[in-house]
C-alpha cells in the first residue's frame, strides 16, 4: 500500500496525546506512539504504540523510525536525545533548543528577562540563607520536573524552605525564588507557530487553579480590555517567533491590578509547549481545536483559524477531590447527557481517582453564567460530589 501521509510520532501517552488522535483521524494523519505502559490514556486510542522509556535513546531511535516528525504530550524528554534524533533526520517539534525553556524554569526566567518580557522578580537560590536575602514571603520552584502545582511552594520562613531543598537534592535539580505575585486573576494566551512560520492566536482566556491544578477555564477572559487582551496575545506570538516554538505555545500569565485602578498588568508565569489544558475549550469552542492546529503547526501545514464559534465558552475539569471514591465515570453519563444536551464531554479512559484529572466537560453560548452553571454541574455530577452543589 502506498504511503498515505507521512507518520508523526508523539512521545507520551497521557490525554494531551489522546486527544491528538481525535483531528489526527480527520486528516488521515497516521500516529505512532510512545506509552509509558499498556492502557495508558492514549496506547487505548492510537494503535500503532510501543510501550517503553522516554529517557532511553535506543527507544526514542525505535518508535520515531520511518517517522517524519516527532512531537510530543509532555515536556520530559532528555535535550541531548532531542539532538540525537534531529541528528539522525526526524524531525522534532518543538525543537530541543525551544522545548529546554519549558522544561527548565531558571533557563525559562532568564530567557525571558533578556528579551524584556515582564516576569515576577527572580532569582536562583542555593540555600535558605538566599532565600532569606531575596525576601519573605515567596514562591520556590524546583527549576525542572515541576507539574500541576508540585514542585511550587509558597514560602514565609526559613523553616518552610526545609522541604522544597529537600526535594530539590533528591531530584539533582536547583531552586528558583519569585516574588509572591498579588496577582487578580491568571490568564493564558494560546498561539501556535508552524516551522514556515505561520502563526495564529487563540482569545486569551481566564484560568483558575485548584491546588495548583488548572480547573476552570473561561474564553474570552470576562471584562479584559481589548488592549490587555492584544498585549497579551503578541506577547505570546513574539516569545513563541523568538524562542522558535513550533506547535502550540501556551503562556500562563498573571494580572496585576494597577496602581491607578483601571487596565491591569501582566506578567508571565509558566510556557507550555504542547496543547495545554488551559486551551481544552478550543476543541468545541473554536473553529480549530489546538489539537488539530498543533498536528497541522508540526507538520508544517496551513494553520486553521482560531476563531471562536460561540461569544462564551467554559471548560471545568473532572478531577478526583481528596475524599473522591474510585468510581466508573460512564456511570454519569445517564444524568449529565440528559440534562444537558449541549454539554460536551471528555473523558481520557482513566478511573476517577484523588487528585487525578481524569477528563473535562465544554460548554458554549451566548450567556456566561448559563454556561458556567452547565459545566460546574456536569463536572461536580462526574466528580460525585454534588452534595456541595444545587441542582
Ligand atoms: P506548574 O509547573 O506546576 O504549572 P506553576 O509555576 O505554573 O507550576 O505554578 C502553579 C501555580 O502556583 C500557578 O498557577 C499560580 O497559581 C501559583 N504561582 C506560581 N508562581 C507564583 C508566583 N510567583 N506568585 C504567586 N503565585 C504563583
């Protein structure tokens, strides 16, 4: 049988990877997939898998072989093998040299701070001592590894610094400090860059975090200026050109009040590499889901339009609360999809379980808080918590 299209590998086989499949099927793009383990969220939707390491080489070499690209759903993978498999003809999007300031925060602050890009205040810190020199109250990060809020302490005292240098150590990996931003609201600007160069930006949305854990999501951000919102974009699309992203960029960006009351300021946070959580609505709230637009970025093709489909979107995650019991969300679907035959569901095949994201619901309308009070529901309804909400 002839080639049908060029294979694109992708390394990682959480939900961002499964939801790659979803638009992958519509472009008739073959997958090839790296999990970490049998029945992971996407080894159950990409057939074409092989199960190994990310951080072993010979297994990278295995699973990109006869690919023409490789991209991934996380951002763990050894720069060096990066180089290698470049070395070796396939390639990679993002690029190791781009993807090292996603996975290294320290690299990330310094990057930034040279290309005058507003960031919290900073520092690399070596011991408490430091610490205490920089000034209390702060943030720690552990400058790599961190996700979802682990690996990030807010810090008062020199005795909150013991267990983030603990963990530090015992991961080989340094401490960054920032000044504990007072920020009004975080948000994310989404773009994606194709290798040609093409780029397109998504609406800056509102995020709210739950322990760290990206929760809710609402596109457009609610009451932001025209202004903030293109500052915010072009800011995403001039660190995405410079630090030469390919795929889907997202910057996860605080709002400060302002001094004088009116239009708040940002500065940036976190970048993501990949399709990013905070970007979940784009699958039915946009023309073009970030899924799709990152396939289409990282194989150089035409980029789709990011437009919104509707005046409001919202995203809620599923995630199992401290006191959740391990339950078969399917279970939900009865009520959730019968009152509400607009919702859209997305589940990544995983069980609910304490603190795991196991999927998310989308709404979209006209009227903000029908779709806020749609999607709160569904997710508290999956969740099985609704005993804290009204029906
Ligand atoms: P992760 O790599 O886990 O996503 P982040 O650096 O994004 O870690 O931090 C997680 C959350 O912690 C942020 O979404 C924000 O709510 C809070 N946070 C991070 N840095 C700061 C800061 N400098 N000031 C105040 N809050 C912060």
């Amino acid at each position: 049988m002839p080639e049908l299209a060029p294979t694109l590998a992708i390394i990682g086989g959480g939900q961002l990877a499964r939801m790659m499949a979803q638009p992958a099927i519509a472009l008739g793009l073959p997958l090839r997939l790296l999990a970490e383990a049998e029945g992971v969220s996407a080894a159950q939707v990409i057939p074409d898998h092989m199960v190994g390491d990310y951080r072993d080489l010979d297994t990278l070499r295995k699973v990109t072989d006869g690919c023409a690209v490789a991209t991934f759903d996380h951002e763990h993978v050894p720069t060096q093998h990066l180089h290698a498999l470049e070395d070796a003809g396939v390639a990679v999007r993002p690029g190791p040299d781009a993807l090292v300031y996603a996975q290294d925060k320290g690299l990330m602050r310094q990057r930034l701070g040279e290309l005058g890009v507003p960031c919290p205040r900073n520092a690399l810190v070596s011991d408490p001592a430091e610490v205490e020199a920089f000034g209390f109250p702060c943030v720690l990060k552990t400058t790599r590894g961190g996700y979802d809020g682990k690996g990030v302490w807010v810090v008062r005292s020199r005795d909150d610094t013991a267990e983030p240098f603990r963990v530090a150590a015992e991961a080989g990996v340094r401490i960054l400090a920032e000044e504990l931003v007072d920020f009004r609201r975080e948000l994310s600007a989404l773009v994606v860059r194709s290798p040609s160069g093409q780029a397109a930006a998504y609406p800056v949305v509102q995020t709210t975090q739950l322990d760290g854990i990206c929760h809710e999501v609402i596109a457009p951000a609610p009451d932001l200026s025209e202004e903030l919102a293109g500052q915010a974009q072009q800011l995403a699309l001039r660190v995405a050109g410079e630090l030469g992203v390919t795929g889907v960029l997202a910057v996860e960006l605080f709002e400060t009040a302002s001094d004088s009351g009116g239009d708040g300021r940002i500065l940036v946070n976190e970048l993501a590499m990949r399709p990013h959580n905070t970007g979940h609505w784009t699958q039915d709230g946009a023309v073009t889901s970030q899924f799709e637009n990152h396939l289409r970025a990282v194989m150089d093709l035409p980029l789709g339009s990011p437009a919104p489909r509707a005046r409001w979107s919202v995203m809620v995650n599923i995630l199992g609360s401290a006191d959740t019991e391990v339950g078969r969300l399917y279970d939900g679907y009865p009520h959730a999809l019968a009152r509400d035959p607009h919702l859209r569901v997305h589940l990544y095949g995983k069980a609910l379980r304490p603190g795991r994201k196991v999927g998310h619901v989308n709404t979209y309308g006209e009227d903000l808080d029908d779709c806020l009070e749609r999607a709160r529901h569904a997710a508290a309804w999956f969740r099985g918590d609704l005993g804290n909400e009204s029906e």
